[in-house]
C-alpha cells in the first residue's frame, strides 16, 4: 500500500491485520540487524531504511533531496513486499541471496529486480532477511550505488 502516514507507527497502525504481525516481526529484525548509520523513515509511502543526507549529501540521483533509498518493506493488496536497492545493484549479493532462499523456505521465489513478494507472511525466512540486512554497510551502498546508478 502507498500510504500518506507521516510515521513508521501510523504507518502500521494503517496495516491490514493479516499482515500487520509479519510487517512488524520484519521490521524489527531489519532494525536490529541493518548496520549503523541507516536511518528508519517513511519513503515512498512505506517504511524504509535509507542513508541520510549527513552521510551522503548527493542524496538520491532520481530526487537529490530525497536521502539515498536502501531497503523499504510493505504491506501491499496482496503480499507483504521487501525492497531492496543492492540487490539490484550487486550481481554477487543478488546470486548468494536467490541460491540461499530455497534454503529458508519451500515457497517459490518472486522476486523482480529489487522486489521481494511474499505472498503468505508464514512463507517469509525472517532469518535470511536478517543476514541479508547485515551484509551491507551505507558506505558499501553508497559505493555501488555509485558503480551502479551516477553517471560520472
């Protein structure tokens, strides 16, 4: 869902009741496993983990005054969704996270270039997402971002 809520909580509190408990159980495992120095806020109508603007000034290349996106998680109509920017950005991340998966979970792998569907909140390898979220500092990110999206 694209929501108008101006906080994580109202954000939540707008959640389906399906999808409300896998939303927060995500949510808290990307907050105690992501590195130091992203910052929890709602972007892009969902919540998201970015690299504030004190760390990367640039911003992002598509909306400069927006700070760099790096992970956001949603309950959309019909799955709870994990975006993730690296992924799309880092072939190696992108290999170890799809031959990893099957290992956490017998549900098939829907997965666009930095969506992640589950479409059954008991489907989700909540353990997978946590090494996931500790794979990759702001500064590797901004790193590949780099490589991957400014042109020079």
């Amino acid at each position: 869902m694209i929501s108008k809520a101006l906080t994580v909580e109202e954000y939540l509190s707008q959640v389906a009741p399906d999808k409300q408990a896998a939303l927060e159980k995500l949510r808290k495992i990307i907050k105690k496993n992501i590195p130091k120095g992203f910052q929890e806020t709602m972007s892009y109508g969902m919540i998201g983990y970015v690299v504030p603007h004190k760390l990367y000034p640039k911003g992002y290349h598509c909306s400069p005054k927006d700070p760099l996106p790096f992970l956001n998680i949603a309950a959309q109509k019909n799955f709870i969704a994990l975006y993730h920017m690296c992924i799309y950005a880092d072939g190696a991340l992108y290999k170890w996270f799809t031959t990893e998966y099957g290992k956490h979970t017998k549900a098939k792998l829907d997965m666009g270039k930095s969506c992640i569907r589950f479409k059954k909140p008991e489907d989700i390898p909540y353990d997978l997402i946590a090494e996931l979220a500790q794979k990759i500092t702001p500064e590797q990110w901004i790193e590949r971002y780099e490589k991957a999206f400014v042109k020079k």
